[in-house]
C-alpha cells in the first residue's frame, strides 16, 4: 500500500531540485511518499548528503535531520 504524497507534492518542484543534488541518477526515485526520508532514497553514506546538501543549502545538517520526512527536511533547509 502506498502512503500519500500530498506534502511531498505540495512542494515537488523544489524536492525535485533537492534530490537531483543529492541522489545520483540512477537511483532517482520516481515516487516519494510524504513519509518517506532521504535515506530511504538515496545510497549515499549519511555523512555524503549532509556534504551535499551543505553544499547547495549553505548550511549544516544534522544527522539525525536525515530521518525526517524529505519535505519536512526540505521546509528546515529553505527557512534558513
């Protein structure tokens, strides 16, 4: 059964652009629940997307950030 994605939607064009930083292309998800977490999408070492992410975003990431819902991550990231 698939969870809902109407956050994730909500916000698609700038979680497209997250994860195309982020995610390699062979592994780009074609669907993201609004439960799902970058590290269920991405292969990445936790430690390779928060360098990532700092580099586009500008600002650290705290692991335990990596467990959030992607567009929950994504609302922190582009608040700052």
């Amino acid at each position: 059964m698939f969870e809902g994605d109407v956050e994730v939607q909500a916000r698609a064009p700038k979680i497209e652009e997250m994860l195309r930083q982020v995610c390699d292309e062979d592994e780009f998800p074609w669907f993201v629940s609004d439960q799902a977490t970058i590290l269920d999408v991405c292969t990445l070492t936790p430690e390779e997307i928060v360098g990532r992410l700092a580099s586009v975003y500008g600002s650290k990431v705290q692991l335990v950030e990596l467990r959030l819902p992607i567009w929950k991550l994504l609302d922190r990231l582009t608040m700052l």
